[in-house]
C-alpha cells in the first residue's frame, strides 16, 4: 500500500514566499557589489533545499515487513515488529519545534507536543497525522492522504 503526502498551502506558500525572498536578497546583494553575503545567502538557499530533499516525504508505504517513509534521497523503514501502537492524532498549535522544518517543503523534524512528548515528524498537513508508537519508546507523526487505510493495513500485517 503506497499514499501520498500532500503539503497544505500554508506550507507551500511559505516555501515560495521564502525561496524567494532568499533568491531576491541574494541577487540585490550581488548587484550592490556585497558577493560575500550573495554567497553565503546562496549557501544557505543550497542547505535548505538540500535538507528538504532528504528529509521532506513524499509518500508513505506499508510492505510485508516495513513502515516507509519515502523521501527523495532516501526511505526511512520502520519494522512493523517494533510498533506497539498507531492512532490518529494530529498535532496541535501547542506544538514546539525543537530542530526541523516548520513549513519549509512540510513538516519534518523533532517537535515536542505537551500531550505526546518529543517525536519525529514527516508531513504534509497536520489533517492528515497520526501517530506511531514504537516499542522502544520512540515517536513518529506520519501524514499522508488516506492515513485510516494506511493505519489499517499496519494493524492487519501487525497481527500476522
């Protein structure tokens, strides 16, 4: 099973807003003869659109053996044998961001919610969330289109 991950607009408009405030900053810099900063505004724009490829999801999969987050440079796994539990539950506004992404190409990174605790996130929309508890302890808020079907065959091939 394979679903999508669709980014809100708010995050979407934020990411062209910023790329281009970034790309008109650093071509004023340039024009006024500062390289220096151009550059280092240029390096900057590389290390964000970077990360985003590394960390930004794409779509969310469930195969025989693994949870996956496919992303465009990489898939992260979850071995279905290491989750205890999965449940719907989108993060809220009282949701801090320890060291991540807050909208730039989605939502992905750590963030601590007072209810849930720290926990690693790969989303599009908040709408679409829900949350993978590990047995070890550890956290995931996953989103994607569909996440109910995607959450029933985890549960389906958790049983077997």
């Amino acid at each position: 099973m394979n679903r999508k991950v669709k980014i809100s607009t708010y995050s979407m408009i934020m990411t062209i807003i910023s790329f281009l405030v970034l790309v008109a900053s650093m071509i004023i810099n340039l024009n006024n003869g500062q390289i220096v900063l151009s550059y280092i505004i240029g390096g900057l724009l590389i290390v964000l659109c970077g990360l985003s490829l590394f960390f930004t999801p794409i779509t969310i999969s469930v195969d025989d053996t693994d949870l996956n987050v496919n992303m465009t440079l990489r898939v992260k796994s979850i071995p279905l044998n290491s989750i205890e539990s999965v449940l719907i539950c989108p993060p809220t506004m009282s949701e801090k961001r320890i060291l991540g992404s807050g909208g730039w190409f989605g939502y992905w990174g750590w963030f601590r919610e007072p209810s849930i605790g720290k926990y690693f996130a790969y989303y599009g929309k908040a709408s679409d969330c829900f949350l993978v508890r590990l047995k070890n302890g550890r956290l995931y808020m996953l989103g994607c289109s569909d996440p109910l079907s995607i959450m029933e065959c985890i549960n389906k091939k958790m049983k077997k």
